[in-house]
C-alpha cells in the first residue's frame, strides 16, 4: 500500500509522457485567427533526439523559415497536428513519440524510433492580413 501512495502523484506525468504528442507553449501570443489545416504558414524550428539532445535539424540555422501547409500530410503528423491553432510570434515545444515522427525507419540523423523534441516558433501564416489576427 506505502509503494501505491508514493506512485500515485506520478501517474499523471507517465500518462501525459504517453501520448503520441505533447505541446508545450513556451511563448503565448494572442490574436484572433490561428492556424488551421489548410493554412500555408512559415515555422522557424530546432529539431533534438530525446534521448541525447543532439541536434539534427534548425532552420534558425539556415537563416530562413520552413514552408509548408497545415494538415496537407507534407510533414510528419506531429507537426500537422502540434501546430494547428498558433498566433504568429507563439512558440511550443512538440514532443513528438515516434508514431507521430518517422516511426521505425531511420531519417538521415534520426535513428529508427526516436522521440523528437521540436522548439517551433510560428512566424508568419500567409494570405492573412496583420488585421485579421
């Protein structure tokens, strides 16, 4: 009964550690109209193994934005649906299990069945004007 008690305030974190996708937001921006499927948007991002925090992927290093449209299955599932309804200027950390990344295949840098942390930071979603958001 003492190890039950003692478990039990970890339950919540190993059920949320669970799911295919985790969103954090690390930097909240107000607006009216957020990104939906179908928006073409520009996403600055840096891309790390969980399990040893190596870097594999930034955009902030190349200098310029990643373009793609929301929810049109061009990127990973995660990022499809951890990126659906962000203001421009918002920032969320995906933890993304590998059901929701690459799964069991190998992706250049990324190992087979890897969980992938993302830092994303929503820069722009096109054909929306400043004063709709």
């Amino acid at each position: 009964m003492r190890f039950l008690l003692s478990i039990l305030p970890l339950l919540p974190l190993a059920f949320a550690l669970d799911k295919p996708l985790n969103i954090e937001v690390t930097h909240k921006v107000e607006c009216s109209r957020k990104t939906k499927a179908g928006d073409r948007v520009d996403v600055h991002y840096r891309g790390t193994l969980e399990s040893d925090g190596s870097e594999f992927d930034a955009s902030y290093n190349r200098g310029q934005p990643f373009t793609f449209i929301v929810g049109n299955g061009q990127v990973i599932k995660g990022w499809d649906q951890g990126l659906l309804d962000m203001c421009p200027g918002e920032k969320r950390k995906l933890t993304i299990q590998p059901e929701y990344g690459y799964g069991s295949r190998d992706m250049g840098p990324i190992p087979a069945d890897s969980v992938l942390i993302f830092e994303t930071e929503l820069v722009e979603i096109h054909g929306v004007s400043k004063d709709e958001l």
